[in-house]
DNA sequence: CGGTGTGAATGCTTTCACAGCC
DNA sequence: GGCTGTGAAAGCATTCACACCG
C-alpha cells in the first residue's frame, strides 16, 4: 500500500461515513461531488490509491466502495464490520468535567469501531458523584488501568493548565492516540497521533474564515 | 489585504492560542517552532502576510504579534479585547442531548469574544427539564429568536438523522457559521461557514492516523 | 552574531483532459 | 453515452538559503 496523503486520508475517512448513510446500490463520483462539495476528480484519485478496480464505467458500488476504504484505512464501517474484522478500540476519557462527564454517555459511539471503558479525574469527588457504564478512577490510576485495560485513545477534557502535563502522562502510560478538547497546542512526540477538537478554537477558525471572507 | 491561505489561516489561529499563554516579553521563530511542531521559516511566512514589519533581528514582541494577528484574522485575543475592540458574537446551541447540554455551560467560552445566548431543541420536554443562563427555545421558535437576536453562530448538536434539515432552518434564519458536532457532512451554501468536529469523524481520523502510520 | 523577511526552488495536491471500458 | 482511471499540467504550500538589519 502507498503511502496516503493527509488531506487524501481525511476526505476517505468522510467519505466512508457518507457512504454509510447512502442507501443507493451504486454511485458515481459526480454524485458524490454533490454530496461532499470535493471535486468529482479529487474523488477519483482519492479512491484509485485503492486497490480497487470496481468502479469501470458503471459508477462505484456503494457497499463494496466503503468495504475497500475502511480495509484500506484500518477503520471499520459500523460495529457489526468492527466485530467482523476483529477491530475494536478501547478509549477513556480524561477529566470528568461539564464535556468529559457528557461524553461519559457511550451512546456516542454507538455503532462504531470505539468503546469507552475507562473516566478519569484528578479530583476523587467528581468520580464519586458521577455515575457510567463503566468504572471511573482518581487520576492516581491512569498508570495502572491503561496499560492493564490495554486502552489505546484517550480523550482529553481537562482544563487548559493541566491539559499538557495530563498528555504527557498519558503518553507514558502507552496511549497511541489523543482526541484534544482542550485549546492547548500538545507538544509530545510524533508517534502519538492527537486530533484537536476544541470549542473554542473551533469558533475562531470560523470567525477568522468569515472575517477574511 | 492580500489573501490568507486556509493553512495558514488556522495557524495564526492556533499561533494567536499560544501567544496568550506565554509569558516572556519577546519571542523568536525558533522557539515558536519548539511550541507549535511547525518549522521556523513556515511562521515567518505566516506573520510576514501580516502587515508588521515589528520582528526584525530580535524576535516577535509576544503582546504585539498577537495583537497583530488578531487584528488581521478579525478574532479577540480574550474578553477585555473583545469588549476594547467591539468584537463580540452570539451563538446558538441547537439540539440539548447530552453534549449540547454540556455546552450550555458558558464557562467554555469564558474570556473569549463568543457567549452562548439561546438553546434550542425539537422536544419542548428537553428545553423544559434543563436551565442555563439563557433562555431555552423550543426549535420552532427558532425562525423568530436568531434574527432578533442578531445570532450569529450556531452549535449543531443534534442527532445526526436531524443535522441536515436543521442546518438548512439555521442558514435560513440567517446564521453565519456553523460548528458541527455531528458525523455528517453538510451541504450548504459556500456563503456559510462551518467547522466539522464529530467526536466519531475525530476517532476514524486518529485510528486511520495510526493505521497507517 | 542571532534573527527576520523573502525570492527562488522544491515538493505536494488538485485539476485537466482524454484513452479505455461497459 | 456516460463513467472511471490516470498521466500531464497547473496551482499551492513549504522549505531553503541568504541579504539585510540591530
């Protein structure tokens, strides 16, 4: 498999979630510059790094098309191909704050490759009070759980003054991926991937595009 | 104004973030590539798109570049240059389960230009049963409440099968920019902006991230 | 010196355009 | 006829390398 490029690599992982959703039996990729907004040709070539030669003539079929993504990405469709595939990954989330204690819900990953097995907190109260699916622990902990859990994501929703010294440890404790709610840029090693999600800068990069026009 | 590419954009952004944590007076380009992993002649380029000719042979003056990004991106560095500037936008949250209800909470936004000033939500039981700082709408007032507002910005956390339509009633009552937190793709206008941050499209980003290495 | 600002060069991505296929 | 797959071309973004400045 040749390497895929990042911009390349995010559009499949969209794609194949919009593929879930279409309830057609083909499509074609000018169908899908209509529902993604990416150009018809950028499609093409996205895909054709593939391996997959269905698509001749006829448009791609739905099904087959988002099998070939999700094999060639490492991710699963829903959870029944996560079961299938043997793919499942287990996360915990990190500060059990207003947005961690609401993530806590597992409904949001529901129907996916990712399970949260784990809430921790620095402050012993807030696991008490809080209530999940799952067990919830002093930060105290996170050295033993992980590595015993065998966890491989973390998301992060601690305050901005912790959030770098909370990555940090959890990079010890063998997290290879960190969702990032806090606004903090981490600074940690390139084999841990993160993928930054916070509010706020998610609100001034639209304020900034709209600003700019 | 010449044009800001859309990397570069989000770099200045993120730059602007990083800039108000620091505490030393001045601050070089090399030092910033230590704190944000971009290389230091990519942040010069950055900043000398920006009319500010202030860095030369010393380094940046940390309070002065952030003023001089923030300026340019049409962003507030924090509350107090908010209010100095006049720079303050409305945003709605549309769709109180469990994460927009952790939204509600205004302490996210604290210190930034954005303040939360409606929710909203199809099920009159949800606006009911939850309090905020500000007013809970049922959805069908929405057409009313946003333009006398003057709301600017909407959260869309609603169930991803409402997403789209609700994306289209907002566009409709005049909405600028949307921050999404659900898994689908919406198909908008180009006049309106919007910042896709699923916490599931994240998840695939960062597990297809590290399958491939 | 140590550091910026910036043309020139390199390296990526996207778009174009068309042969080949159903 | 309509659509994919793909070299070639165009368009962007990043990195290099160095003149210039305090």
């Amino acid at each position: 498999m040749k390497k895929i490029s990042e911009p390349s690599r995010k559009r499949l992982v969209e794609l194949s979630q919009i593929l879930s959703a279409v309830k057609d039996e083909r499509i074609t990729s000018v169908q899908l510059e209509a529902l993604t907004g990416w150009s018809s040709a950028s499609i093409r070539k996205d895909i054709s790094q593939l391996d997959y030669a269905g698509g001749v003539s006829n448009g791609y079929k739905v099904k087959e098309l988002n099998a070939v993504i999700c094999q060639a990405l490492g991710i699963a469709q829903d959870e029944s191909d996560s079961k299938a595939r043997g793919i499942s990954h287990k996360c915990c989330i990190v500060g059990l704050g207003k947005l961690g204690a609401a993530l806590l819900e597992n409904s949001i990953f529901f129907d996916t490759a990712f399970s949260v097995t784990a809430g921790f907190d620095a402050n012993v109260n807030r696991t008490e009070i809080l209530s999940a699916s799952f067990p919830l622990y002093p930060a105290s902990r996170m050295n033993q759980i992980i590595p015993e859990e065998k966890i491989e994501y973390a998301i992060l929703t601690v305050s901005n003054e912790t959030a770098q010294s909370m990555a940090e440890r959890l990079v010890e404790c063998g997290i290879k991926g960190i969702v990032n709610y806090t606004s903090v840029k981490l600074i940690l090693p390139k084999s841990v991937a993160v993928e930054n999600v916070s509010p706020v800068t998610a609100m001034n990069n639209l304020s900034a595009k709209i600003s700019l026009g």
